[in-house]
C-alpha cells in the first residue's frame, strides 16, 4: 500500500486500520468507517521536506473527504472490494443508495502479515462476499448496531461494558420442539449474533440479536424458516438452558470475564490459567421494521410480530423477547440504544433497557 502525499508512513497505517476494521466486520460504508477512524486520526502531526527542500511540521487531518479519498485508492489498487447497496434506515441526509466495501484479493497477504490472520481464511472471506445486495444490507445492519454498541459503551462512563461479541457459523445450532404444525420439528437457532453486556462491573446480561429486515414471512404453512418459527425454538433452547451446555464465559483468575468459549465438534484448547462459567440465561432482541410513536402507538411489522406473541404465553415472552426498531437509535447519538426503547408482548409492560 503506497501513497504519494507527504506523510506516507501515516497513510499506509490509516490505510492498514481500515483493511482490519473491513475484516471484522466484513462489510462497512463509508458513514460506519468514519465513526471508527476519524474521532482518533483528527491531528496527526509529521514532517514533509517542501520543493524548497526544507523539513517542514504539515498537521494532516483525517476527516470524511479524507476517508474517501482512502477508500477510492484501496478499491482501484484491489485491497477492497465496491458493492451498491441500500441502507435500510439511513441517518437524515445521509440518502438510501450507499456503497459497501469488503475485502478485496490484494488484502491478502497484507493481513496476514500485519494483522496475524491465516491467509486460507481471508481468502475464504473474499469468496464469500461475492454475494448479493439484500446480504450485504444485512451485514451492514448488524455492522451499525454492533459500531453503536461499542460508541455506547465508550460514551457511558463505566456503566457498560462489551464482553463479547460473536457471530457467524460458530453459533449455529438447533433444538427440537413442537413446530406451528404441531409435529416435533428439528428447528434451527442461528442468530445473527451473540453479545453480554456487564452493567456496572455487577453483573452480565447476554443477548441473541435478530437483525429483521422484513423479507421473511411471519408465519407460514410451508416448511420454511419464518419469525414464528424462530420464537417457538429460542422458546425451546432456553426451557432446555442448552446455551449452558454450549457457551461458556472465559474467566481470568481475578475474576474478570475476558471472552466467550463455545463448545462445538471442533477441540478449542482452553489456557489452564482461564476457568470457564455456562452462560445461564439470554434475552433475543428483535431489531424489526416498523414505527414506535411518542405516545406509544405501535405500528408496522413490529406491531404484527408483537400481536402473534401472546399465543406463546405471556409471561414467558415477555421476559425472553425484546423489540425495537431502527429509528429509536442513532450511530450519532450512540447512547440512544441504551435508553428504555425494548418492547414486549405484554401491552402494560414499561419499556425495557438493555442496562437496567
């Protein structure tokens, strides 16, 4: 990665930080980038020799233009990939047509040099994400919850704390229960990712995260994944407490949980330093279309998810299921998600927040 401005030592670092903030999310844009980068690269301050020949002090700044500026350097020379896409709910003025960028062949064997990542596995990465625009509209959802829970963690003042985030194949698991049809079904439990929050060094509260864009049915009769299904097994996995068979915290002599391990076919080694702890309870949050008002009117897909719940039983759904929509939060305002805007089933139950 080479540039040819001035300061180019600070580009090829800023242009590295962007390949691996690219790899861990998989996909981002340009608005989720620059909450990442632009708050910590603003005053950079190095030297240049002038057509004088003089050593002179430039201060460099790292705003959006700057940022763009990256991203069309890194997608012509190969180390990233362009997709069109549409932002399900995008910032005001921020339009609805975005670009999305993935990780392209020529990011390769930078990552695996600076980075530490196995070059069978960013190769892999870079095949996978030959997919479509609704994918691609998904993962940058769960990208922008995931960038805003971190700013709202960063922003609280020690009252929250990420753990853990995870998410892709790992998680993939299923339950057998009784399905809409009243057969014992085989039904799959996947969410789109898994996270605890510890609130207040006191305690730590797990989530399952379905990112719902509304293409899926509700219901249905025919065999297929829908939302109904997916509640009747997340109902079925946590009666079974199997998350406490599967997911387990790594814990550090001192008590402080330090990460997830997931117990699966594949042999993780665990350090003989780390004890592990099952994960004992979760609540699934459903980020769904839809509007909430002021006056609490709900309305939308969100509305007829909610009115499907009580046939599961009340008191049950209420503790477990979360909803909300895209709009009560804003990536501007990250700690906006943790105010008091989760819905239940139950229409007298006040509105949840993730940190209470």
């Amino acid at each position: 990665m080479t540039s040819s401005s001035g300061d180019e030592s600070a580009s090829r670092h800023t242009d590295l930080e962007i390949l691996k903030l690219v790899f861990q999310y998989r996909f981002l844009d340009v608005e989720l980038l620059a909450h990442m980068l632009c708050g910590s690269q603003r005053k950079t301050t190095s030297y240049r020799i002038g057509k004088d020949g003089r050593r002179r002090p430039t201060q460099y700044g790292f705003g959006e233009s700057a940022l763009r500026k990256r991203l069309r350097h890194l997608s012509q020379a190969k180390y990233l990939t362009t997709h069109r896409t549409i932002g399900d709910q995008p910032e005001p003025g921020s339009g609805c047509i975005r670009t999305a960028y993935g990780l392209g062949t020529r990011s390769v064997p930078v990552l695996s040099r600076h980075a530490g990542v196995p070059a069978s596995q960013l190769r892999a990465m870079v095949e996978r994400n030959r997919v479509g625009v609704p994918y691609i509209s998904h993962a940058l959802g769960i990208a922008r919850f995931r960038i805003i829970i971190k700013l709202a963690c960063r922003t609280s003042k020690d009252r929250a704390r990420l753990v853990f985030w995870e998410q892709g194949q790992q998680l993939k698991d299923h339950v057998y229960g009784v399905g809409p049809s009243g057969e014992r079904e085989r039904l799959p439990v996947y969410p789109d990712a898994f996270f605890a929050l510890e609130i207040e060094r006191k305690r730590i509260a797990h989530y399952f995260l379905e990112y719902d864009r509304g293409t899926m049915p509700i219901r249905s009769q025919r065999v297929r994944t829908t939302i109904e299904r997916k509640i009747i097994a997340y109902r079925h996995y946590r009666h079974r407490k199997l998350q406490a068979k599967r997911y387990f915290h790594r814990t550090l002599p001192n008590g402080h949980v330090a990460g997830l391990h997931i117990v699966s076919q594949a042999v993780q080694p665990v350090d003989s330093q780390v004890k592990l702890a099952a994960v004992n309870g979760f609540t699934v949050l459903f980020l769904t279309p839809g509007r909430v008002r002021s006056d609490g009117l709900i309305t939308g897909r969100i509305a007829d998810i909610l009115s499907l719940l009580p046939a599961f039983g009340l008191g049950f759904v209420s503790s477990l299921f979360w909803f909300t929509t895209p709009d009560q939060f804003s990536i501007n305002a990250p700690r906006t998600l943790f105010l008091p805007i989760w819905r239940t089933a139950r229409p007298d139950d006040p509105p949840r927040c993730l940190v209470d």
